[in-house]
C-alpha cells in the first residue's frame, strides 16, 4: 500500500496521539479527527487510550471504526495499520462520570506518561494530547498542574514555554499556570528572556524562518507610559530584550499589548512573546478558537494539542468539533518533518 508520492507506509511519521481525559470529548474528537482519509493518508498514528471509549465515540458519531488494537505493553513504530489503538483495557471509567474524576486522571497519566516515553525512545515522531481535567490529574495525586509542566520534568528539561497558534499568530508565553496576582513573585528577566529564545529556535527549527523577528508585550498598560503605571518595563522586560539581542535574537518592544497583536497579524512580526496567561489566551482563541494550536517548545520532543479543554458539558453527545485536533496533528506532522530536513540540513553544512 502505497502514500501520496513514493513514500510507502513504514518511511511516513508516526505520530502518538494521547487520548485525554476519559469523560471528556478526547475520544470523540480523535475519532472524528482521525475519521478523515486527508488526515490519515499524512502519517501513521498510534493513539495511547481506551479501545472501550474510542469505539462508544465512534457508535456516536456513526463512523465504522477504522483502527487496529494492541495491548500498550507492545508499542512499536512497525504496526501493520495506519491507526493503531495501543489499548489501557486495564482502566475504566464508569458511564456515570460525567467530570473531573481519579479514575479518568490516573487513566490520562498513564497515556501521556507513556507516549512521551515513546517520543523519547524515536518509537513516535511527535505527541499530540488530547484535554486532560487538571482537577482529575489532581485527583488522581500528581503534582503536575498540566501537560506543560509534566512534559518538561519527564524530559528532565529545565526549560519549557507555551507556544500557540492561531492563524498567522504564534505566540509564546512569559509566565503559564500562575495566579495573576501571583505572577509578580517569579516576574525576573530570566523568565521573560526564556520565551524570546525558545521561541527565536522553534520559529527557526519548526517552521523554517530563518531571521524570525518577535515582539515582545509589555506588563503595563501604554507600556507603563515611562513609569507611571509600573516599573515592570524598565527594570524586567527591556533588560531582557537587550540580553537577547546581545545574542543575535531579532526582538523589539516592550509594546503595548493592545495594539502588538494587531501588528504581528498583519504580518510586523512573526511572533510574540506575551507576560501572562489570559494576556496572550484572549488574542489566540477570538483570532481562530476552533483551530488554535498549542505546542510545547524548549523540550526535546515535538508536541501539540488542541488549545480548549474537555468539555465535560458535550462530552458523549456527538456535539464536539474536531477543527482543533485536526489542526494540531497536521502541526505535529509539520513539525516533524520541518525539523527533520533542519536537523539534516545543519547536519551537512557542519560535516560537508
């Protein structure tokens, strides 16, 4: 069997998709995703969930399921399938969830915990997540906040930033899962310097800008107006910017929030680095919130996922839209492959 081009099944990517939370709309936008022959003609894929809740999804949607099974213990990149479900038969979750629950979080753990392992090991090429409940994760007596900070420990990174995308806005955040009130506490140059480089090497590594130009958001209102709202801008943000410049990063501001976004839209600056959470959220999802995308950048593995939650208020009911998922497996697969030919391309120019 044969791919578009001459690409035969066992050269495509493999790309490992976790399933989520159990009771949420993971199972049923992997499926839909997935249901699409455009999506499935890209890459190989290797879901890490629940065979059980995968084919309720499917009954639901009416969609014949599509996929081959094999028990997680035996997860190999040489499956005879373009789908394969690598089957958690040991967990269940009962009909009656509905929510956040300790057996669909320590269900969703396990999914997440063994794909990046797989990344890890070159058995997938990249993760895409689907949503996981904080408040099951928490449940179910992990420490991690989410996928984030999860990711970055098991690959025993030290650095790690949130990077979305939302039509032509790739964005990175300076500070994640902070309370706003909390962010003045761990508000250092170093963690504003963090997100211009990392974001500087996935623009360039991901998707192939080679000089990107970033612009940085200011804390402030008016970018503090010289002071007088806040000194943030002076004695953070601008030190920051001058470190990265110091070591080739093409980035500018502190800029007024309220106009930055409009600018890199229009196409000022191919990216930007936001201060704080909802700073950055709001642009991205009223820009494209059905297909923004959400990738996990300074860790040595590809990953993304969908940028809304579980929707535990349609989940089972046939109401979910899979535009989001579709758009991070593509990423993914993008990602993947943009980074291959990088990694060659270095690779040849350094042993020519």
């Amino acid at each position: 069997m044969k791919t578009n081009g001459n690409n035969s099944i066992a050269q495509q990517m493999v790309i490992g998709i976790t399933m989520g939370d159990a009771a949420g709309i993971g199972p049923e936008i992997i499926v839909k995703a997935l249901a699409d022959p455009n999506i499935r003609r890209a890459a190989k894929f290797i879901i890490f969930g629940m065979n059980e809740q995968l084919c309720y999804a499917a009954d639901a949607a009416e969609i014949e399921p599509f996929w081959g099974r094999h028990q997680h213990e035996k997860i190999s990149r040489n499956y005879p399938y373009k789908v394969v479900v690598a089957d958690y038969d040991e967990y269940s979750v009962p009909s009656w969830v509905k929510g956040p629950s300790k057996f669909s979080g320590e269900a969703s753990l396990r999914f997440c915990l063994d794909a990046i392992d797989a990344a890890r090991d070159g058995i997938i090429d990249a993760v895409v997540t689907a949503p996981i409940s904080k408040t099951s994760w928490k449940l179910a007596g992990t420490e991690w906040p989410g996928h984030t900070e999860m990711l970055a420990a098991r690959c025993k990174s030290r650095r790690k930033v949130m990077m979305f995308i939302a039509g032509p806005l790739k964005l990175a955040l300076a500070t994640i899962h902070e309370a706003l009130f909390e962010v003045r506490h761990k508000f250092t140059i170093g963690c504003v310097f963090e997100p211009i480089d990392l974001l500087d090497t996935a623009l360039k590594e991901y998707f192939h800008i080679d000089n990107p130009k970033i612009g940085v958001a200011a804390l402030n209102p008016h970018a503090s107006e010289g002071g007088q709202f806040g000194d943030e801008e002076q004695r953070i943000i601008s030190p920051a910017i001058l470190l990265a410049q110091h070591q080739g990063i093409n980035c500018l501001g502190p800029f007024p929030a309220d106009t930055l976004f409009l600018r890199a839209v229009h196409g000022e600056f191919d990216g930007v680095v936001a201060m704080y959470h909802d700073q950055g959220m709001i642009p991205v999802k009223l820009l494209d919130f059905e297909k923004a995308v959400n990738v996990t950048i300074g860790i040595p593995i590809i990953r993304t996922s969908p940028a809304h939650g579980t929707a535990f208020d349609i989940a089972g009911r046939n109401l979910a839209n899979p535009a989001s998922m579709k758009s991070a497996i593509i990423t993914a697969i993008q990602i993947a492959k943009t980074k291959k030919a990088y990694e060659l391309a270095h690779a040849n120019a350094t042993n020519p």
